[in-house]
C-alpha cells in the first residue's frame, strides 16, 4: 500500500523544469520535494506528494479532508 500527503508549497527553490523542487508545508513538517510533475502549481498551492515528489495538484479543501482523514478527525 502507498501512502499519499498533501502539503502546501512554501517556496519554489528550483524552476529547471526536470528538476523543478520547492518546500512544501506538511502541517508543520516542511521539506523539499520535486515538483516536476505539477508544472502548474505555484505557491499557495497543495499538492499530494509522494517519496519526494509531488504527484498532483489539489484544492484546499481536499486537502483539508484528507488530513482530517489522517489526522483521525474525519468530518
């Protein structure tokens, strides 16, 4: 089973499209993460990301749920 965390990118370190990176917020745990799949996302934006790569582009609300969900507090 792979396990998927939405984040909210904090700043974009790096704009070279194949090693496009930037700081996403995990609920307070930041790090960096490749965000070359997600060429669209800025910052502000929440992602789902995965072993250090962001995979996909997510409302706030989505992720908003989903770590409710983790989180235990499924609303």
């Amino acid at each position: 089973m792979c396990l998927a965390i939405p984040g909210k990118i904090a700043s974009i370190t790096n704009s070279q499209p194949l090693t496009r990176a930037g700081k996403v917020d995990f609920g307070g745990v930041v790090k960096e993460i490749n965000l070359a799949f997600v060429p669209e996302a800025d910052i502000g934006d929440y992602v789902i990301a995965h072993v250090g790569f962001a995979i996909a582009r997510v409302s706030e609300a989505e992720a908003r749920r989903t770590l409710g969900e983790l989180q235990g507090d499924a609303r």
